[in-house]
C-alpha cells in the first residue's frame, strides 16, 4: 500500500505541476460527482426525460452511496493531501479517501444511463464524463490513483448488478400489494442502516493520525478530517425507502409519464424544485443536528421526504395541475 501511496504522491504533483489553469476545469468535473449535482440531475431525469430510468438512477446512487460508505470505513485510506505537504489540496474532504465516491458515483450513474439507453454516442459521452470525474480527483489532491480505480470498478460492478436482476426484481415485485412493497423497501433502507451503523460503530474509536490533520489544515478552505461520520449510512436508506414507496404508491394511480410538451416538462421542473429545496433545505434548517440516533432518525425521515417527492409527491401534483399524465414509463 505504501508503494501506491508514493506513486500516487508522485503522479499527483507531476499533474498539479502543470499549472492552475486547470483547477476551473477540474472543480468543474468534480462538481458532476457531487451530493448538490445529483440533487438537481435526477429530478430533471425523472420528472422530464423518462421515469423509469429516472427510478434507477435514483436506486443505482442511493446503493452506490452506500457502498462507498462501507468502503471507505472498511479500507480507511488517506486523502493524498492529508498525507504529503507537497499535495495541494484544492477540493477538501472530510471522509477517507478510498474507494474515490466521485468515480464511482460517475460510473454507476452515468454506466446505468448508457446501459438503459443502449446508444452509442451515450456510451461515448458517459466513458467521457466518467474518466474526466475520476481524473479530477487527481489533480485536485483529493484521490490516489487507486482511490479512483476501485471506484470505477465498484461503480462497474453497481451497474451490472442492477442491469441483470433489474428485470427478475420487478417481475417479483410485480405481483406484491403496495403495502408488500412499501414494507419491503423500509425493510431495505433498514440493511442500509444496519450495515453502515454497524461499520461505524466498529471504527468509533478511530483517531486520525496528528500528521494527516496538520496537512489537512494547509488545503485550500481546509477542513479538519472527520472520517467516522455515522449520519451517511441514514441519508441513502430514507432516500432508498422514500423514491422506492413513491414510487410503489404511483404505480396505484396509474403510474408516471415524463413526456409532454417542452413548456409542461420546463414548469414541472421548477415546481417540482421548489419542493424538493424546501424539503431538502427547510427541513435541514428546521430539524436539530447533532450526533446520536435521534438526531439520525430525523436525517432518515428528512431524506425519506425528499426521495418521495421525487418519485411520488411531485408526480402526483404535476398531474393535479395538468402538467403530466399518469402511465407508464
């Protein structure tokens, strides 16, 4: 591991040797791996490109999130600038570094939209987007190379993994009782939970090493190391089981079509934003936050809203306004 820490080390400063006129591009691709950037793409893909994909985008993140969460927790490896003075460190993180969240979140998200659309200027553009989100990572000293390898491979195997059973799965489901499988996904989100609590119970007394945080400190709009964040795990699980139930819910009223006009799809979006920041925002500014399962409880019932008004509420209030049909796809 030291082997590819060092070399790592190396590749890194050779690439921010190149100079800072690549820092915009790079943040830029950065960007299309984050929290804040899914946010506002699966809405837009759900409510006015296709529902269906727009489902398993949202099931495809939400599982990847986990995952890397696990991950990160299970291998506990540093960020290259926490680690070497001479990494700048231009994007700070709090979390271990690998498996890198950005590539692997790119490859699941992007892969499983190539693999639904099946075209081949999509499968361009998404190999595109993936290896620049990956490589950013490098140059902004928040990755190793072998941070972003694993990711991309985790993200590889998300995606196969949702295209093989993704038919089987809803055959099964096809025959449950909403309530069959509004249950299901609770019981679902509680794995989630489970799993990702549990691994962070486990390193619960981990402490950062004096030398990472010192060098932590010197990143550009540094932030002190916290890789042992228990909140995660709760985030993906009430946004697994709120986009599951919503879903289940809107398939008993006749399901969800995303096309229209381009004026309905444009209004549908801001409404349907709206919404989802007064959740997404409100709720965050109203409920307490804090460490401890409480405080957890209510980031899962946070998240939960928000993944129900994507794929329920703000479906159901389009087609009261008019502005969509119900069907399916």
């Amino acid at each position: 591991m030291q082997m590819l820490i060092e070399f790592g080390i190396s590749l890194i400063i050779a690439l921010q040797s190149l100079g800072e006129w690549l820092l915009l591009p790079m943040r830029f691709f950065s960007y299309l791996g984050t929290e804040e950037f899914f946010l506002l793409m699966l809405p837009l893909i759900y409510w006015c490109v296709d529902s269906a994909l727009g489902i398993r985008v949202g099931l495809v993140l939400v599982t990847s999130d986990l995952i890397n969460y696990v991950g990160k927790l299970f291998f506990m490896g540093p960020r290259p600038y926490w680690v070497s003075s001479h990494v700048r460190g231009f994007w700070a993180e709090t979390s271990f570094g690998i498996p890198s969240g950005h590539a692997q979140h790119a490859a699941s998200v992007w892969g499983i939209i190539a693999a639904y659309v099946k075209k081949t200027w999509v499968w361009a553009v998404a190999l595109f987007l993936i290896f620049f989100i990956g490589f950013s990572r490098l140059y902004l000293g928040a990755h190793f190379p072998h941070d972003v390898l694993l990711g991309w491979l985790l993200g590889a195997l998300i995606v196969w993994a949702f295209s093989y059973f993704w038919e089987a799965a809803q055959n099964w489901l096809a025959h449950k009782t909403l309530w069959n499988k509004i249950a299901i996904a609770f019981s679902v989100s509680l794995l989630f939970i489970l799993f990702g609590y549990g691994m962070a119970s486990l390193r619960g007394s981990y402490q950062v090493p004096e030398a990472w945080v010192n060098n932590a400190l010197l990143a550009d709009e540094a932030e002190m190391p916290a890789p042992v964040n228990a909140s995660g795990p709760f985030t993906a699980a009430g946004v697994f089981f709120g986009l599951a139930a919503g879903a289940a819910w809107m398939e008993t009223r006749g399901g969800y079509r995303a096309d229209g006009t381009l004026d309905k799809r444009a209004l549908r979006y801001v409404v349907g934003l709206i919404g989802l920041l007064v959740l997404y925002m409100g709720l965050g500014m109203i409920f307490p936050r804090g460490d401890g399962f409480v405080f957890y409880m209510l980031r899962y019932f946070r998240y939960t809203l928000v993944g129900w008004w994507v794929s329920g509420g703000a479906p159901w209030v389009f087609m009261k306004l008019n502005l969509a049909e119900s069907g399916a796809g």
